[in-house]
C-alpha cells in the first residue's frame, strides 16, 4: 500500500550493511587450527545463551592480526556467513582518509545500525589507521583521529547484549595500537593469520579454481611450490589472470600453464612493489592520477585535496585525497548522481590501465577500487536508486538476487564507459599529471588544479543510467 511504501522511503538505508553474506568457512583455505578459535566465535552467536548462563565472558572484539591479503576480511565474512548474521563493514582509513571531520559520526552510525540489525558481525578493516596509540599524530589531523578513535572506544563498551553485536577488527600492526584498544572488555582477543605455506597454497589455489573451468590435469603443487611468500589474494589473482588468458586463446579450460604464467606476473609485480623501478612508479601515478582527473568532473569529489604515490603504512599504493560534502554524507543522503559518480572515479584505474597499457597488458593494480566500485554499485541497487527499486523489500529469490547482480553489472558497465570517456579527453592532462608525480611523488591541490587548468578539459557529465 502507499503508507507502507512510504514508511520504507523514509526509513534510512543502512549504509555499510552487505547483505545475503554468503561466505562459508570451506571457502576460506589453509587455515589449520585457527578454523577452531573462528568457530568458536560463531558459537557465541548461536550458543550465546548458553555461554552467558555458565558466565563465560563474550569478549567485545576480536583482533585479525596478518600481513595485507592473507584472508582476514574472508574470514570475518565467513563468520558472519556461518553464524547466519547480518555484516556491517567499513575500512578504517575511510574514517580519516577521505572525510575529513566525520570519522565519529561514521563510527557512531555504523554502531547504531549494527544493533539495529542484530544480530551482527561489525568488521573493521585496518583498524591501526584510527587505532594507532593517541598522540602520536600532532595536528589538526592528530585531533581528529583520536576523536574517532575515542568515539570507537565508546561504542565498544556501549553494549548490554554482549553476543548480539561482535566486532572484529583487522590490522598488519597491532603493536601500534593505542592500549586502550586492547584492554579487557575491548579488543581482547587475538588471532594471526599467517601467510600460507606449501600445502595451503595449494588448497587456497583450489577453492578458487571451484568457480572455473580448469582443465581436470592441472598440477596445483608446481603452481604453489613457485608462489613461496604469496597470499590468498595474490594467488586468487594467479587464478583471474589465467583465466584472462584462456579466453584471449579462445579455449575453454585453464591449464598448468596459464597459471604457471600468471604466477611469473603476480611474482613481478610484488617483486616492484617492493623496490619500485622507474616503471612502476609510472603505473602508480597513472592509477592515482587517473582518479583524480576523473573525479575533478564531479561535484561532489571535485575537491581534490592531495595526490601522492608514496607507499604509505599498511597501503600498497598511493592516494588520493578527496573532501566529500560533509553534510550530505552525515545525513546518508548521498545522491544517486553521488553514488553514480564514486563508481565511476573508482573505476578509473581499470580504465587507465587499458588506455595506458593495453588490454594484454592489464595488471592487477585496480584490483581493490574495482572492488570498491563493486560493492557501490550493488548499494546503489540494493538501496533502490537505480531503475528498478530493490531497495523497498527484503523478500530475496533466487531470480532476484539474479537481477540485482545484472542490474549492478550493466551500473559498472556505464560508469567504466564514463570514466573511459573522460579519460580519452583528457590524455594531455594525464600525463602532465603523471610526469609530475613521477618527479615530485606528490602534488598539493594548488600544483594539481594548476595542471588542471593548463592541460584539462573538465566538463561535467551528467549520468544516465
Ligand atoms: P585481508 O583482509 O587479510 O587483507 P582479504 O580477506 O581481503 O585479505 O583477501 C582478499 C581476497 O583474497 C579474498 O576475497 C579471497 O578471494 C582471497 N583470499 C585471501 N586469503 C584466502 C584464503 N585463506 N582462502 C581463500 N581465499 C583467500
């Protein structure tokens, strides 16, 4: 009836909510012993009574501690997958890097949608971006990461349910945390990850090839046994790429050797990243650059306030910093035109990486903006702005699930089209851009919107989807 599709109109749309998670431990490979101490967290959701009534004490949060790519958020998904709970998630350095000055309030709404929906797992990823000890950051910067950290404190000892809501962080240093962090109560617990060894580079290999057709002879154990020191998102990667490679020779299974050969890239790659050659540095700014010519086309991202291709702590890459109508993004009235647009900027790379080096030559370096892309598009479907309005019911069906995906798929479409557009335009600004990171390694937004104005041409587009 009207009322009630209004009722669903005004209520707010949870913003950092995944739904339908639907990650199991068997898809999580290598683990070992720690696949233990998970189940066990996910028995303090389905046997919390029972644990409350003998008094043993919940604990509050639970620390993911491992190198970048070993599996962490994976896990925290499986257990949200397997405790059958809702999965609120946000990456820390979003609460400092991009909206300056709403780290708390981001903290806070997330809390208080975690217990609106509970039960739930909230998970934090990168925690030592907002967790680093207080004080250790001076200036206006400083302040205000420690008013989202005191925020998060907070929200952690904020719960009477203990059970209903249970966080889980991650981070490659927990050395660094500020110990208020870690005390009783709070994060309490904690696991690490290792990086894989032999055997569970083949099993992780295996989980990813489930979803592919791999030739039924391919030898996993050549594969790992060339991967020493990689983790389960390098080796995912070996699978995507050879599976690029399969359908460029138009065959229809995976062999031993497209892996063999994706391996050799993958292994490249993190040999630069450690020792970046002249090369590399390149492809770092026509990634980062890229971003920001696109988003200066943009309303609500033009605002660009610093570019840098310095590796930073816990990030591979570079950044881009952008200041976001903080207003809108406090009240979750974030435009569809918004949302359209934040695809369309973390697209950018992907694009750039074909402009720039060609479709054969496509490395993995967009991996994670394309994720990011990803999941914004697929809240732009769940929350009911796209054409078809998924967002005003919660009755899932296979077919519709089926729709959504196809619906987020054809958003990607468009937007990767835009950013490829805009990019095409503006090839001299690219690399004026680029030599200058190369040379500086970063820019302020004075020297950027200089280059801006000698070799730009910025002209908004409108979506259309
Ligand atoms: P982290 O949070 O530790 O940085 P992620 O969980 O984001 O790592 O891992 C990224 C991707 O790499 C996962 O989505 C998955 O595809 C793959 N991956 C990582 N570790 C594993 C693993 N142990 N088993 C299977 N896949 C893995």
């Amino acid at each position: 009836s009207g009322a009630r599709v209004r009722r669903a109109q005004n209520k707010r749309l949870p913003q950092y909510l995944e739904r339908g998670v639907d990650v199991k431990f068997t898809d999580v490979a290598g683990l070992g012993k720690i696949r233990l101490e998970l189940e066990e967290i996910v028995k303090f959701f389905t046997h919390g009574e029972m644990y409350r009534r003998r008094g043993v004490k919940i604990p509050g949060g639970i620390l993911l501690c491992g190198p970048p790519g070993v599996g962490k958020t994976l896990l925290a998904k499986a257990v949200a997958g397997e405790a059958g709970v809702n999965f609120f998630s946000i990456s820390a350095s979003q609460f400092v890097e991009i909206y300056v000055g709403v780290g708390a309030s981001r903290v806070r709404a997330l809390y208080q949608e975690a217990r609106e929906n509970a039960p739930s797992v909230v998970f934090i990823d990168e925690l030592d971006a907002v967790g680093r000890e207080r004080g250790l950051i001076k200036g206006s910067g400083g302040q205000e990461r420690d008013a989202t950290l005191n925020q998060l404190l907070v929200c952690l000892d904020g719960f009477e349910g203990r059970g209903e809501v249970i966080t889980i962080a991650s981070t490659n240093r927990p050395d660094i945390l500020d110990p208020a962090l870690v005390r009783p109560g709070r994060f309490d617990r904690k696991i690490y990850i290792p990086k894989p060894g032999l055997i569970g580079r083949v099993e992780i290999l295996k989980v990813h090839a489930r979803k592919k057709p791999m030739a039924p002879d391919v030898d996993y154990t050549a594969v790992a046994s060339m991967t020493d020191g990689m983790v389960g998102a390098e080796l995912a990667n070996i699978i995507e790429v050879a599976a690029i490679y399969m359908m460029r020779d138009g065959r229809t299974e995976i062999t031993t050797d497209d892996l063999l050969q994706a391996a050799q890239i993958e292994e490249r790659g993190m040999l630069d990243r450690k020792e970046r050659g002249p090369e590399t540095w390149k492809q770092v700014a026509v990634n980062e650059a890229s971003m920001a010519v696109v988003a200066v086309n943009f309303p609500d991202l033009k605002n660009i306030e610093f570019l840098t291709i310095s590796p930073r702590a816990g990030r591979e890459l570079g950044y881009v910093r952008m200041k976001m109508d903080h207003m809108k993004f406090k009240e979750g009235m974030l435009s569809r035109q918004s949302l359209l647009d934040h695809i369309t900027v973390q697209l950018a790379p992907r694009a750039a990486d074909e402009l720039w080096y060609g479709k054969d030559q496509l490395s993995t370096i967009w991996a994670e903006t394309a994720d990011n892309a990803r999941s914004a598009a697929r809240t732009l479907v769940l929350g009911g702005l796209s054409e078809k309005h998924y967002g005003l019911n919660n009755f899932w069906t296979e077919d519709k699930i089926n729709d959504i995906d196809t619906e987020a798929l054809r958003i990607l479409d468009i937007c990767y089209e835009r950013a490829k557009t805009i990019l095409g335009q503006n090839r001299e600004l690219m690399d004026a851009l680029v030599d200058n990171l190369v040379e500086k390694k970063s820019l302020t937004k004075q020297e950027f919107f200089n280059l801006v104005e000698l070799h730009g041409s910025v002209q908004p587009m409108p979506p259309s989807i």
